[in-house]
C-alpha cells in the first residue's frame, strides 16, 4: 500500500447484498472503488452486528484493492491476530472501544496491517495528539456508528484540525457515515482523502446492474474532486 492524499472511495459493504458479498465486491472494484471498507459490529460497542473473522477471510479473495476493515468492537485486542489472519490491510479501532488504544495500535502495526483509529462524533481531534506517530489513518465518524444510512452529521471543524496536526505524517483522514454527493465536497475541501460511502454507492444497484455502482462512485468523486457541477 504506498501512500498518497487523492481522494478515494471506499465502499462500505454493510449497504451491499448480504447473500452476495463475491460478486458484490467484485462490481465496486470493476465500477471504480479504490478500497473496500468491511464494517465490523458486536452487538456490544454498537447496538448491531455483522462480521466475523471467517467472514472477513472470505471476503478476501474478492478485494483486489485494499480491505479496509473498520471494527465497531469492544475489546478489540483478543480479535486483532484473526482480523490479520482474515487478510485485512488496514485494522481500524474504535479509541472509544478501551482505556488502552496506544497498546492497540501497535499491536496492530505489530502485525504487519495499517493501523487506523476511529473517532465518534463526540470525540475531538486532540484525542489522537500523542497517537500521531502510532497511526497510518484517523477514521472521523460522520454520524454515530451502528447503522448505514443514516444523517451526514457536520464535522468539518474536527477535519481541519486533524489535518493541521497530521501535518507531513503519512497519515489518511478517512471519512465515515453519510457521504454523498453533497457532503463529499465539505469534507474533502476540510482536508479529507478517503471517502466511506454506503447507501450512496450501492442505492439503485445491484450485481445485475453495476452501471449504477460506477455512476454513484463517479459522482462522489467528483464532487470531492471539485468538479460535479
Ligand atoms: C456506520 C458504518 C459506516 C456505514 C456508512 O457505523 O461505519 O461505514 O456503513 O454507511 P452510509 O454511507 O450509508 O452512511
Ligand atoms: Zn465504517
């Protein structure tokens, strides 16, 4: 994985056919995405559930770009050796899910996997102040985890310090929850570089229609690029 500040869109598969994740997977890539991000939930962090390290290795095969692994999970240290297993390229942490995410974090880069942490919209950017050097991505939440679909929640503010702090770090900011064409804009210009989307990417598609998949992708990207009129 080499490093760069372009924007780029990573469909989250929690909005996906869930009989279907293969060639589901397999449209986004063919349709433009650059990561896929696989959202997984306990029940216990976040008031739902979804994957589990088998899941997450099956989905391996598929993802040719990067697989963006985004846990919603507390504890998170017992899982980080099967996540790794499962294939993941980048293992990003809740700092809210413990008491302990510098340990977290380099266990995680331990592995030999990116490692990112997460921010819910009630956390502020100075919470990662002394996790800069420990960090390849901070995961700012655009609404509260749990659930896709839900309502862009403004945290451009949050961005810009984030992006101050970064400063020549080698560190993604990654945007999570409610991106679309309207919000893309706000927080590209704030200073982000990846761009979770869900329902805006797979909404009107399927497997059987991937065009739509390409034409929702394409959309976000340009409006963060500045250029959707
Ligand atoms: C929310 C998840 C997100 C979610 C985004 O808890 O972390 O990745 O799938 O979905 P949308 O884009 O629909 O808000
Ligand atoms: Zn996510």
């Amino acid at each position: 994985m080499s490093f760069d500040r372009k924007i780029k869109i990573a469909p989250s598969i929690l909005s996906a056919d869930f009989a279907n994740f293969g060639q589901e997977i397999q449209a986004i890539e063919a349709q433009g995405a650059d990561w896929v991000h696989v959202d997984v939930m306990d029940g216990h962090f976040v008031p739902n559930l979804t994957f589990g390290p088998p899941a997450v290795k099956a989905f391996r095969p598929h993802v040719k770009t990067v697989m963006d692994v985004h846990l919603m999970i507390s504890p998170v240290d017992p899982y980080i050796d099967a996540y790794a297993e499962a294939g993941a390229d980048v293992l990003t942490a809740h700092i809210e899910a413990g008491p302990h995410i510098h340990r977290t974090l380099q266990a995680i880069r331990g592995t030999g996997m990116k490692a990112g942490v997460a921010l819910n919209p009630g956390t502020p950017a100075e919470a990662v102040s002394h996790l800069l050097d420990l960090t390849d991505l901070i995961c700012v939440m655009t609404v509260n985890p749990g659930f896709g679909g839900q309502k862009f929640i403004d945290m451009t503010a949050k961005i810009r310090r984030l992006r101050e702090m970064i400063g020549d770090r080698p560190i993604h900011i990654e945007i999570d929850g409610g991106v679309d064409p309207t919000t893309a804009p706000l927080v590209a210009q704030a200073g982000a570089d990846v761009l979770v989307a869900g329902s805006a990417v797979f909404r009107g598609g399927s497997v059987a229609n991937p065009d739509v998949y390409g034409d929702n992708i394409r959309q976000i990207r340009e409006a963060a690029e500045g250029v959707w009129a």
